[in-house]
C-alpha cells in the first residue's frame, strides 16, 4: 500500500512539472507577475500640499500607485499650457483639476469619457448621489468631468463683533433683511467696524443667492431655467444690484474699494476682526482656525422672499485624454466617492457628496466643527444651488462678476449691465448652434 501511494504521488508530482514546464510557470514567476508594476498619475491642481494625506491614503489603498501633484494656476489658460507643456516633454498629465469651461477643454479633445468607466464600476452601484449630480458636467453623452469635491458656503460672523454692539447671534431662519439691520447696527465708522467685510465674495456669492431665494432668477449667475440665458438685465435683478450697492453708498455698512484703501484695506480681511460678515466655505475655514483672535461661526444664507438656498461649487475631476495610465487614473477618480475620502473632505470643511446616514452622523464628530454651528452645516446638505457654467457654451466669456463688482464697489454706472448682458446672450445661442452643427455633421 506505501509503494502504491508513493507512485501515484510521484506520477502526480511528474504531471505538475510537466505542465508548469510547458506553460513557463513557476511559483516564484507567479508571484512577481501579480504585483502590478509602480504607476505614478500626474494631477494639475492648485492646491498645494494641502491633499497629501488624501494622496497618501489612496496609496496604502494602490500601494502600486502614487499622486504626484502638479502646481498650476487656477484659470483655463495656464492649465491648457500645461497639459501641452507636459505632453511635449513626454510626461504627459493623466489628471486635472478644471478651472473654466469644459467644453473648451473639450473641443481640443483633452478629455476622457468617464462614463463607460463609471457604468462599470461596481463600488458606485450601492451609492446615492444627489439628483442631478453630474448634470453640470454631462454633454451630449459625455461625462466630461466628476465633481472632486462639493464646496458648501456660509456667512461668517464674528461674534465678538456682534455682541459688542448689543446684537446676539441670529437663528439660522434670519432674512435678508435681518442680514441689513444688523449690519447696519455693528457699523461704527470712529472704531473702524463695519457690517460686511469689502469682499467680491458678496457679489459671487450673496448676491445671485438672493436672486433665486427671491425668485427672481432659476438659477446661481443669474441664468434663466434652461441655462441658455443671462437675466442680469431684467428690473427684478438688476433691483438686486442697487439693493447691495446701497451697503456701500446709503447704509455705509460695506465700504467701496478706494475708501478701503485709505484704511490701509484692514475692512477687506475678515481675519482682521473688524467686519461682522464675510461669504467663506472650506479655502477659509484653517486660517480661522490658525489666525482669527476672535469668536467666530457660521449661518447660512440669509431666507428670501420664497426660499432659503445654500451655494455650492462642485469643483471639476477630469481624466485627460493623454492619460498614459488611464485605468489607474479612475481608480483616483472613484476613490473620491467612497466614505473613507469623503469624511476626510468633511474633516476639511467641504460637504458629503455621497448620501449617506453615517457620513450626516459623521458631521457631529467632525473636529473642525466642535462648538460651531452644526445645525448650519447640516442645512447646507439641503436646498442646494450649485453654481453653473462647466458646459454652458461660452460660459468662461461671461462677465457677471467683475461687471457687478464695479458697480458696487467702484460707483460704476449699472447701465453697462444691459448690452454687455445682452451681447453674451446672443454669444451663447450662436455657440450652442456651432455645437448642434458640429453634432449633426
């Protein structure tokens, strides 16, 4: 029986070999051949070193994979200059923070389509995303780009400034009119305070936020329903401009650029303590951790006539067509929507993307919030606008900031609003019909 067994062993033994030595198979091959060999992804994005631990905690999950960040400037120009840069130099970018308009990006043939990736993706099959998520980055079938992260906003109050002249904290229900009387009443010129920190934020933020929370326009930037159009000439918005115009030339509770200046520009930094309100989200949250001296918090957006809105940028994800790496670069790309990355951008002030009751419940644990305004955070989950503009035609031409900001701050005459307003109009329907005919050909 011993002999029996040890040559049906050995007749064993011999067949493993005979077929490992026709495949070329070895178990120390086998071995080498599943670890994947190092990959690096080059990201373009702005933000310093402020991601390296996200960066480092997708690696320990792809230790195969590493980030390498790329500086580049925060504006469509200089990150299309970098894409051709780096490609020319044979180290092309496999990522991309997007600044401006996709299609631009899109009409060189910079990006991928990430939705065949995301379709087979399976880790997103048990995830609930807001409605209309991807709309603002989706076109004519193509996924052009991910929201990387969702940026909540909020006024920043200081508390200090507010008790001092008598006023307490307003509930997160407070108006717009609300927002002017207390302005008003923290302004003591002699002390150098003032309502409203003299800050573009209330023109980019504030100001289109009003508009819809009035009904005075769909859309955050003005746009009508369908996003084809600017209302920024009609009487009901343009009433919008006059009524923060007068926060600098009736109410004196902001002050205009020059009159700022002759205070050495201490009203244009909320961090100086001597302003009541600023617009923030996640880019101001540190430096008031780090530097403010005083007691400060958050609300939301003040309740207008028929709603009370909270403004949202969802900052654009591209994979770059040039990618070298493209099924390890979407690995970056959907690791941003599981939870381990989203509480981190919770951690970082940003908002939860995924819904999702842990990631609410992670909010009371956040340590950035302890002893702030939860309630107001957990508000700005709801009632969400996010500003447009990644695939409206023409959209990186459309001037609406710095035509506001002269009004308000430098006393321009608002007159100029109308046939600027009503040029980029006419300029977007010509683009959208470039594209149908680019589409129909």
């Amino acid at each position: 029986m011993n002999n029996r067994r040890y040559v049906i062993g050995s007749l064993l033994l011999t067949l493993v070999l005979f077929l490992a030595a026709c495949s070329g198979y070895t178990p120390e091959s086998s071995a080498k051949s599943s670890e994947p060999a190092p990959v690096t992804l080059r990201l373009l994005t702005w933000a310093g070193d402020r991601y390296q631990q996200l960066y480092d905690r997708f690696h320990e999950k792809y230790p195969w994979i590493t980030i390498e960040p790329v500086k580049v400037e925060a504006n469509e120009k200089d990150i299309m200059a970098k894409i051709d840069e780096m490609r020319k130099a044979g180290t092309p970018a496999d990522l991309a923070w997007i600044d401006g308009d996709l299609l631009a990006y899109e009409e060189k043939g910079l990006l991928e389509n990430l939705k065949p990736y995301m379709d087979k993706d399976s880790s997103f099959q048990d995830k609930v995303l807001p409605d209309g998520y991807f709309d603002t980055m989706n076109f004519r079938g193509r996924r052009l780009a991910v929201p990387f992260v969702d940026v909540p906003m909020w006024i920043v109050v200081n508390k200090d400034l507010l008790a001092k002249h008598g006023v307490e904290m307003p509930p997160n229900s407070w108006t717009f009119d609300d927002f002017r009387s207390i302005a008003k009443q923290v302004t003591d010129p002699a002390q150098g305070e003032y309502g409203l920190t003299t800050s573009n934020e209330f023109v980019m933020r504030l100001l289109p936020i009003k508009a819809a929370a009035d009904g005075h326009a769909t859309n955050l930037a003005y746009l009508n329903e369908g996003m084809t159009q600017s209302l920024l000439n009609t009487p009901a918005v343009l009433d919008d401009v006059r009524w923060l115009t007068d926060f600098v030339t009736g109410d004196g509770s902001m002050l205009s650029w020059s009159k700022a200046k002759e205070q050495h520009d201490i009203p244009r930094n909320f961090l100086n303590g001597k302003t009541a309100f600023e617009v923030g989200g996640d880019w101001l949250l540190p430096r008031l951790k780090r530097d403010a001296k005083f007691n400060w918090d958050i609300l939301p957006f003040p309740r207008g006539k028929l709603n009370q809105y909270s403004f949202h940028i969802y900052g654009p994800l591209a994979l770059l067509s040039g990618s070298e790496h493209k099924d390890e670069a979407y690995r970056w790309i959907s690791f941003q929507f599981e939870l381990e990355a989203q509480k981190w951008k919770i951690d970082e002030g940003a908002n939860a993307s995924v819904i999702d009751p842990e990631l609410t419940d992670y909010i009371d644990k956040a340590p950035i919030w302890q002893g702030r305004n939860i309630e107001a955070v957990k508000m700005n989950k709801d009632n969400v606008l996010v500003l447009p503009g990644a695939t409206i035609p023409g959209f990186s031409e459309y001037n609406w900031v710095n035509m506001i900001n002269e009004i308000v701050f430098n006393g321009y005459d608002m007159k100029h609003l109308i046939p600027e307003t009503e040029a980029w109009n006419q300029k977007t329907l010509q683009l959208r019909e470039q594209w149908k005919q680019q589409s129909i050909k």
